[in-house]
C-alpha cells in the first residue's frame, strides 16, 4: 500500500506582541523578560485532499481579548486557493477560543474532535472562572450544533484522519487536547498545537501555564518526540520561531505562510 505524503503550510494569522515570560512558562528564568506569541492554523495538502487544522478566531473575539487579527483564516485559505467553503475536512485540535473560532467559515467541514473535549468544555469543570477562561460560549454552542447535525466525528485517542494523517490525544493544556502527525517526503512532522506551545515547553521541560494537569503536559512533551522520531520534527502551536526556522512559501508570504514539511533552515 503506498504511504501518502503531504505539504504542511503554517499560517499566521495573528499575535500579541506585549506579553512577558511569566504568561508562557511556570517557574520562568526571566519572569520579566519579554515573549510574544503567534496564533497559527495550518493547512495538510496533496494532490488527492486538503485537510485544516483548527480555525483560530475572529476580530471580534481578539478585540475582547487583546489580541490582533492580521487576517482572517478563511481569508489566508482563500489566498492559497483553498475556499473555506470547500473545506471538507477540518481537525479541531481543542476548543479553546484560539482554535475553535471561526467554525461557522466552513460550511462544508466536518470537523475531528476528541470526545474528551466536548465534555469538558460542556462539563463541570465549566462552573469554574479559571478553567472556562480559555474558552468562550458561543464557540461552544456553535460546535454542539455541528454535532447535532452530523457534522463532528469524535475519537477517544489515537486515531486516523485520512492515510497519513494521525490525531493523538494529549492531555495536560485542556481535557481532549490533540496533536496532528503528518506523513512528508522527509519524514513524520507532528503538529503539537499546544500539547507545546513554544520549543522550549517540550525541549527543555518548561510548563504553559493554562494547565489542568502538569504530569500528563510533561508526558506529552515525550510522546510528541516519539511520534515524530527526531525533535527536529516537532513543531509547536504558538511560537514566533517557527517562522524563523521554516522556509515562507514563496517570496509573498515571509512571515506569514511557512512550509513545515522542508528541512528547518537552522538544521
């Protein structure tokens, strides 16, 4: 059976330049020390299909949180020849508001989520300020109608999407956190979303603070290694170096749409 590859494109859609070190790392070396964030979705491709990975969040939603929009995901999508319309496979990595945003831009996705985090974010733990923090209501409610209309395929950990595309539940940031591993010409390149938000979470063991369960995040930070075969080839959800280490598309998109699916320029 032949092993289908694909080209994964990192697009950048948004950041939040002022924030410190302390917001990124428990017990920080430099709790002061400036560390901004990036908020990405990204885009699977071959010849035979074009699977998303998460749907990030509108201006409106940045707005209330103090983060910028720079561009629309369906916007980018639709700059790259992929209408949101004609997205018909989406994974959801987690349903906090950074992932689970614009749903309602793809009308024809069906969307991959854990079970586990459809119950979480609809469960008890909701009752609590600072768990639900990450999350907003409307996004919730929107994805409970995708199921509702049969638009949701839940998995209970590991599972595939398509040949050579993989989920893995990694818990620790949220109850039904998933990471993506693709099948390239080089290799398998495992989208970590943010079971590692920055390479020094998983290089060098440090923890984001928006955490339920610190064993599990640390147990995560070994299995995206494995899954992956070479730390070279993980690739974290939210941090700006990834469009230092990775090549843009073309000369257009320099800074905002990199390929991960190439040899890191730092390799």
């Amino acid at each position: 059976m032949t092993i289908e590859t694909y080209e994964i494109l990192a697009i950048k859609y948004g950041e939040l330049i002022n924030r410190k070190r302390y917001e990124s790392f428990i017990a920080a070396d430099d709790h002061n020390g400036p560390h901004p964030i990036n908020y990405f979705v990204w885009v699977i491709r071959n010849a035979n299909r074009t699977v998303v990975v998460d749907t990030g969040f509108d201006k409106t939603e940045g707005a209330k949180r103090g983060r910028t929009v720079e561009r629309l995901p369906a916007e980018a999508l639709e700059t790259l020849g992929h209408p949101a319309g004609s997205i018909d496979q989406l994974i959801v990595t987690h349903l906090h508001y950074d992932h689970a945003g614009t749903l309602g831009a793809f009308p024809a996705a069906t969307f991959h989520l854990q079970a586990a985090e459809m119950a979480y974010a609809t469960g008890p733990c909701m009752c609590h300020a600072h768990l639900r923090h990450s999350f907003t209501a409307d996004h919730i409610c929107e994805m409970v109608r995708n199921v509702y209309s049969g638009r949701v395929v839940f998995h209970d950990g590991d599972a595939e999407v398509a040949p050579g595309i993989t989920v893995h539940k990694i818990g620790g940031h949220s109850r039904g956190l998933q990471s993506v591993r693709v099948m390239t010409a080089s290799g398998p390149v495992v989208l970590a979303s943010d079971a590692s938000h920055y390479y020094e979470n998983f290089e060098k063991g440090k923890v984001f603070p928006v955490v339920i369960d610190i064993e599990d995040t640390l147990k995560g930070y070994g299995k995206l290694k494995m899954l992956a075969g070479s730390p070279a080839r993980v690739v974290p959800g939210h941090d700006p170096l990834v469009l230092q280490r990775y090549p843009a598309l073309n000369g257009a998109t320099q800074g905002i749409v990199h390929r991960l699916d190439l040899a890191r320029l730092d390799a």
